[in-house]
C-alpha cells in the first residue's frame, strides 16, 4: 500500500528509496505469450459449491429492484485523444521506465530505443527523455466482460460467502497457507483481507486466479503458478499474497483511469499500442488493462473476449450480468456533511494532497493529516483522530478503521470512511457507534508503508472510492480538497483562505478546528 506520506524531491531519504525501487524491479516481468492462462474450469457450476439442494441456484445477488442489465454496447466513453507528435520529459524522483512509458501510452522497449537507453532499470532524475509517438494497431474488441459492480466490492458482494465458495471446489487454494505481517493465513482469509483493503469484488479475484493459475479446481497446478500465482514474475512479489495485491491494484488502476477519462490505449508486452473502444464500460476497462501486463497481442484478444476469461467467470459464478447493480455511483450523489478529522484546538499539518485511497492504484480517494506540534518520523502520538460524521465502526484491524454511514453494518453499501494509521492503543473496537467528533485512536505508523506518524482518510460510496479531486468535493468542516496534477501535491480551500500540502510542518499547511 502506498500510504507514506507526500514524496517531494526535497526529502534526500526518498532518492535512496528510489534507488530500492529501481533494483527491485531489475527482476520484474510477465508471464507474457511464453505461459499460456489456465483458462478454464473442471466443469459449469449451476449452484453454488458447498450448499445443499435447497439452497436453490447460486446466482441470486441482484436486489430486489436492481436493473437488469445486458452486455449491449454504452454510450461512447469521452477518451483523450492518441498522441501523433512525439514530445518531451524531464524524469522525477520517484519514476520508472514503466510508469513514464505507461502514462504516455508507449512500450518500455521503444522508450529505451528512443533515447538510446541500455539499462531500463536505471534513470536518473532530472535526465530529458524523448518520448516517441505510438503507433497505434486496430481499436481493441468491444465485449463487454463484467458490469462496473462485479469489479469493486459493494453490495452485491456484502452476503458472499468466500470460504464457502472455494470450500466447495477441490483446487489447491484450501489446502494453502502463507504468513502475512507475522500472521499465518489460509488461501481465502488472503482472498478475504485483500479484496477487503483494495475494495475489490472477491468472485472477481477468485476468477482471475482461476484464469491464471487453476487454484480452484486444480490441486496439483503448474509448478511456476506456486510463486507467480498472476503471472507477474516478480523476485519481490512470490507468493498469493504479494501477486494478488499486484492484481488488485492494477485491476483498480484500470477501472479508475477509465473512470477519470485518463486512458486511450492499452500497451502489451510485446510493444503493440491498441486504441480502446471507447463503448465498452469501467469493469471491463479493469480486465482488459490488467490482461495488457501480461500478454501479447493474440494471446490477450482471446483473454478479453467470449472464449477467454468471460467464459471462465460464467462457468464459475454463472453470467455476470446477473449481478450487475449499475451505475455503482447514483446520478447527483453528493456527500454527506463531514468535519475535519482531529479534535478542536489542535493543531494539525496537511501533509498529502490528492493519491490513492489504497495502493497507488485506486483512484486518488485519499489525504493525509499530521499532528503538527509532534516531531517528524514515527512517533507514538497522544493527540486523536475522531470521527469525521456519524456512524458505526464496521472494521478495526491492522492499522485501518472503517466506519459505515448508513448503519446498516456492510461497508459494501452507501458512504463509508476509511481512516488508516490507526495505533493499536485506544483504538476503537468495531461494532460501536460514533458521533461526530468523538476518538476513534491514535496517528501512527501502523498498517501499510509510512514514513511518519499521521491519519489517511478517503471516502467509498457502494465501494468504490471517491476521488479527493474530481467531481464530488471532499469537503471537510468548509475546507474543500483539490488536486494539482501530481499525487500528493493539493490545497484545501475554504473561502479565500488556501493551505498547500507539504511534507513538512510549516506555517503554509498549518490547520485547525477553531
């Protein structure tokens, strides 16, 4: 998870994380066309595995009331246009070869050739890059894979029953266990705590690996899907843990990219640039970007359409659009009121603008608030963080407290917060209810990767989370958040008064409840 606060190229200890970051990814690859997916189940499933006859036919999600919908074509999604020129880029703290060739819709490999580059796993900042135009093939296929509300984990997620489901099937995922954070975990509870963290539909995870490695149905998979269950070789992500992360936030970087028009095309392993269509929707924007990491070209068309993962998910979960509860975000939805998250005359720095709510992923859902009268670093801090509305603590573990605002119990459903860093001592217990102000715990260093003690706040509606700068304010005690372009880097506003986020304690993001 992403959760230090701000990086700014002023902090000399973010070069050397920089130089971490550079050798690790020395030993990062796909799978590619070499390994082809698993692909396939041992045989339809009609009912859900593990239940008796009488529970009748598995797919029974859709509410009472939902729309049924159909995989017809949407509207077409407004998408930025293909760049034709090539142009420049002078490289930050804190990039990669990957990222920039990601974010301008390019291979790594034509990036490298471009400006004569022998290592692509070293840059150096402040180096100018030429970045070469794309040279686009044929707009991807249309097929629509999954509704937008089989990729994030809302309602028609909150009554399934992980264990249940894997349980019922006799693949290698029940007999798995890895340690997590000190803690030994069975195949599921992963399942579980990372659909939970990211916000993901767990049938949506359980698909995937099926696609990619047969965990499911097949207890004796492949020897190389033990350590790379997703197919991202990666020296530093071995395990179903640390590949399903990897997953789920590329999964929601799709889904969010797509939400935010920020994506023309998808660029594969093998450097094939492909315009997307711009009918198809977020949940399938999700998997196409994903299946883009890890294959080439033929291999990936076939993923994306009937015969590829669709079929898959359908012999497992039956037809997705069955579940489809769209649109996940009503038309006008607007937030509820919320107050600054620390108590009244105290003062407090804003330290992150704008970034991801969980991982670098999500969409950028989340800030970041430091005591300001406490030294840098992680430190045990006696101030508090306190509700920011009404409502009831559904979940308190590892660092994160979750706190429902439609009380009925499900973080799945309406507006829930998300407060993380939370120190153990005097944390809130899930299941009590708060109001407005009263002390949910202690700023630490607690859950996820932080350079300093602070509370990190987003919002989730349905659960998807809420961007901090786009077109529903995140609006806190009349402060409203605003992006500048660059994850962390923001302001609040409120009125004619403006504080910058820093990385720092300084007059500039200085902020109180007075």
């Amino acid at each position: 998870m992403n959760e230090a606060r701000r990086p700014s190229p002023r902090r000399t200890w973010f070069l050397a994380l920089l130089a971490l970051i550079v050798a690790m990814m020395a030993c990062t690859r796909a799978w590619e066309s070499d390994a082809e997916p698993w692909g396939g189940v041992s045989g339809p499933l009609t009912q859900a595995p593990g239940q008796g006859e009488s529970a009748g036919p598995y797919i029974q999600a859709r509410p009472p009331g939902a729309p049924v919908l159909s995989p017809t074509p949407d509207s077409p999604h407004p998408l930025p246009g293909l760049r034709t020129e090539a142009e420049g880029y002078v490289v930050q703290a804190g990039d990669t070869l990957g990222q920039i060739a990601d974010r301008f819709g390019v291979s790594v490999d034509d990036l490298a050739e471009a400006n004569e580059i022998t290592d692509v796993n070293v840059l150096e900042v402040g180096q100018e890059l030429d970045i070469p135009a794309p040279e686009p093939v044929a707009t991807g296929p249309g097929f629509k894979i999954i509704p937008d509300s089989e990729l994030v984990a809302g309602p028609v997620t909150a009554y399934f029953d992980v264990p249940d489901f894997v349980y019922g099937l006799s693949g290698y995922l029940i007999y798995y266990e890895e340690e997590v954070e000190g803690n030994v975990l069975r195949g599921y509870q992963i399942v579980q705590r990372v659909a939970s963290d990211y916000s993901i539909n767990p049938r949506l995870l359980l698909a995937v690996l099926e696609y990619q490695s047969g965990w499911l149905t097949d207890p004796n998979p492949r020897t190389y899907t033990l350590d790379y269950t997703m197919g991202w070789e990666d020296a530093n992500r071995q395990g179903l843990y640390k590949q399903l992360t990897w997953a789920a936030d590329e999964l929601n970087r799709g889904y969010y990219l797509w939400r935010v028009n920020g994506v023309a095309s998808w660029v594969l392993p093998d450097g094939t640039v492909i315009p997307i269509d711009p009918t198809i929707n977020a949940g399938t924007a999700a998997l196409q970007y994903f299946f883009s990491k890890l294959y080439k070209r033929e291999v990936w068309h076939r993923t994306v359409t009937a015969e590829g993962f669709f079929k898959v998910y359908q012999e497992l979960f039956g037809y997705p659009f069955d579940y489809g509860y769209d649109p996940v975000l009503p038309p006008g939805l607007t937030q509820p009121p919320l107050q600054l998250p620390f108590e009244e005359g105290v003062d407090w720095a804003f330290t992150g603008g704008p970034h991801g709510g969980w991982g670098d992923g999500s969409a950028w859902a989340a800030l970041d608030f430091a005591p300001y009268d406490e030294p840098l670093g992680c430190n045990q801090s006696e101030n508090w963080v306190v509700a920011m509305s009404d409502g009831l603590i559904v979940r308190a573990e590892n660092g994160a407290v979750i706190q429902d605002l439609d009380g009925d119990g499900f973080e799945q459903t309406g507006w829930t917060l998300f407060y993380m860093h939370i120190e153990t001592r005097d944390r809130v217990e899930a299941g009590t209810f708060l109001r407005a102000g009263e002390r949910i715990g202690h700023p630490s260093c607690e859950g996820g990767f932080s350079s300093g003690s602070h509370v990190h706040v987003a919002r989730r509606y349905n659960g998807e989370w809420i961007p901090a700068d786009q077109d529903i304010p995140f609006e806190l005690d009349g402060w409203v958040s605003m992006g500048a372009g660059s994850e962390y880097d923001g302001l609040l506003r409120k009125g004619d008064r403006t504080i910058v986020a820093e990385n720092s304690h300084v007059p500039e993001n200085r902020i109180d409840r007075k």
